[in-house]
C-alpha cells in the first residue's frame, strides 16, 4: 500500500473530506479527523481508533500498526506502517476508524 492508495480508500468513505493539518493531509467526517498521511514521515498513516481496537491490531499485526508516541496513542491514535499494509487491511482499519468518529445520523443512514 502506498500513499496514494491509502488516500483513495480514505476518500472513497461517505462524506469524507482531505484537508491540510499540521503540513500533512488528514480525512474527515462530520469535520473530525479519522485519519491521516504522512505522520511521522511519508511512509506512515495514522488512524483513530478505540484503544481497544488498537491493542487488538497491534497484537494481531505488529508488522503494519504501532501506537503512536505519548497521550495521543494512549488514546487510540495508531500508526499505519504503509509498505507493510495489504489493501484488504487498510480499508478495514480506515473504515474502523471512519465508524469510530462519524456522527451517529451518519452511521443509521438517516440524513439531517
């Protein structure tokens, strides 16, 4: 996987938009980041995950995931190693995390 593929799956989510944060690209929904390219550097994503959901990934995939440094990982917040993601995995992970912060009208169907 490599950045522009995890770009095009981030994109392919309903109601996402690509963003500038912090002098990399990030994805939203509902105007909260789910994910991101390029942190720490381009050969890495960093998605929001429950840590609960994150402890599992690392543990069943420690080649792809690790948690990201300090209160943030604490949190959730994982990095996705690229060049070791398989597409199948990153497009799950993305929807993991785009189901984690979209809002709930959003996630029934209903519109507002």
């Amino acid at each position: 996987m490599g950045p522009e593929g995890f770009r095009k799956l981030a994109r392919s989510l309903p109601e996402v938009e690509e963003r500038g944060h912090m002098d990399h690209p990030d994805f939203r929904v509902g105007g909260k980041i789910f994910a991101t390219l390029g942190y720490p550097d381009g050969h890495w994503a960093m998605v929001k995950l429950k840590p609960q959901q994150q402890k599992a990934l690392t543990a069943a995939h420690p080649e792809v995931f690790i948690p990201v440094k300090g209160a943030w990982g604490r949190q959730g917040c994982t990095n996705v190693r690229l060049r070791a993601a398989t597409k199948p995995l990153a497009d799950s992970v993305l929807r993991l995390a785009w189901q984690n912060i979209a809002p709930k009208n959003l996630l029934s169907g209903r519109k507002t």
